[in-house]
C-alpha cells in the first residue's frame, strides 16, 4: 500500500513538473553580460520532467516551480561579497549590475549558482523524491588574472563542502582559479540523496587566504528525481559554441 502511494504521488508530481523542468521557464535570467568572459564550448540545461534545477532568486521553495528550487535560508548567508544575488544561473560579478554568464575553465554553464565565498545556500529537500544532485564546482573566470590580467593573479580561491541533513557527504580541496598560468577546470560532484533526506546544504569557504576574488560558483547544479536517476549527468558532454575570443 505504501509503494502505491508513493508512485501515484511521483506520477502526480511528475506531471506537475513536465511543464517546466528543464525549461527555467521563470527564471530571473541576465539579458546581457557586463564583461567579456572568454569561453571554448557551453553545457546547455538538462531537459526533462526527472530534473530540477537549483535557483536563487526565479524558483521556488520546498515544491519548484518553472525555474527550480530557491535556497530556503536567510537571503544574507548566500553570499559573502557583491549581494544579493539579483540574477539566476550568473556569477557575483562585482555586485548588481556587473553579472556574467557562469564559466569555469572555459566552459560556460546556461544554469548554475554564482556568489562569493564565504556562502551557505539551504535547499529544502520535502517537496519532491529527489535521488541525487549533480554540479560542476569552481571558481569563475571574471576573476582570473588570465584574460584580465592585473585583477586576480590566482582567481581566487575556495573550498566547497555538501551536506545532507547536517552530514557531510562531499567536500572538495582549495580550489583556486588559475593554476600555472590557464583557467582552472570545473570539479564535478555527484552524490545520492537519502530517501526522507530533508535538507541540502552547500557551503563555500575561502581557500585558506582571505575571501579576496573567490568568485564561486555551483554550475549545473541539479536535483534528480527518483524516476530519473537512470541518467548519468557526468557522461555528458559539452557541447560546443564558440571560439575563444581573442582580446
């Protein structure tokens, strides 16, 4: 009786969701960048009814609507520096107005988290079964001292760590922004989320030196639910889009 129910209220909110997951439908999204952010290929957002996608300001909170899922804490923790965060799927630029698209070691993400260390983003994990979460983690490119020379010589720095109901279950080690003189590449996480599982939590510390340039972000983070988790989000490749642009 117990499985019956649970299916008849995944098949219910599957169809509540076909509408929009995947589509970021309501999002809060940047028309334009207000820097020049290099980048050789683009991940696109993963579309279909088993995905939701992680939001800041569009979504909605503990049930998704058409962009995703909000943070459920106090808007102050989400970011350290250059808040709040005006803007779904772009980085913290230098506060309002100075966004960018998302892109970590010259890969652009169309969705994602941007903010500035230190942060903590609480999501509410009760309005949906949701199975596992996958993102690519790192620091944003705005800030690398390769392209814009004189800025941010390391592209600052962070760790970040994942917890579930208050237990760690994937941390990363200091993650800077520039290494031997390139970009440095995204970090992929992936993890399982408990069935009753009530709480994500995604926590960004600075990289051992100050919070100074650490542009964070969470890209293509995502919740799958229990009827998707037969897709494998870290064998996806991305997809080209552009040359890197010359300057």
């Amino acid at each position: 009786m117990r499985a019956a129910k649970w299916a008849t209220g995944l098949m219910t909110l599957g169809l509540a969701l076909s509408a929009y997951a995947g589509t970021g439908g309501d999002c809060v999204f940047l028309d334009a960048p207000a820097k020049d952010v290099p980048f050789t290929s683009e991940v696109k957002a993963e579309q279909g009814d088993h995905v939701v996608y992680l939001a800041v300001v569009g979504g909605d909170t503990p049930v998704p609507n058409a962009c995703g899922l909000n943070p459920s804490n106090d808007p102050a923790e989400w970011a350290g520096w250059g808040g709040p965060l005006d803007y779904d799927n772009a980085s913290i630029g230098e506060g309002p107005g100075t966004r960018n698209f998302i892109t970590i070691g010259g890969v652009r993400y169309e969705r994602g988290i941007g903010t500035h260390g230190p942060a903590r983003l609480v999501y509410d994990l009760t309005g949906a079964p949701y199975a596992r979460f996958s993102a690519v983690v790192g620091m944003d490119d705005e800030k690398d001292g390769v392209n814009f020379a004189g800025e941010c010589g390391h592209g600052g720095s962070a760790v970040f760590r994942f917890l579930i109901d208050g237990t760690e279950v994937f941390a990363t080690d200091v993650i800077t922004g520039v290494a031997n003189g390139a970009n440095v590449d995204g970090v992929p996480v992936e993890f399982d989320i408990p069935a009753g599982a009530s709480q994500l939590e995604i926590v960004i510390e600075d990289g051992g030196d100050g919070n100074g340039c650490d542009h964070a972000d969470v890209a293509d983070a995502k919740l799958y639910l229990s009827s998707g988790t037969a897709v494998d989000p870290l064998g996806k490749a991305t997809t080209t889009w552009g040359a890197l642009k010359e300057r």
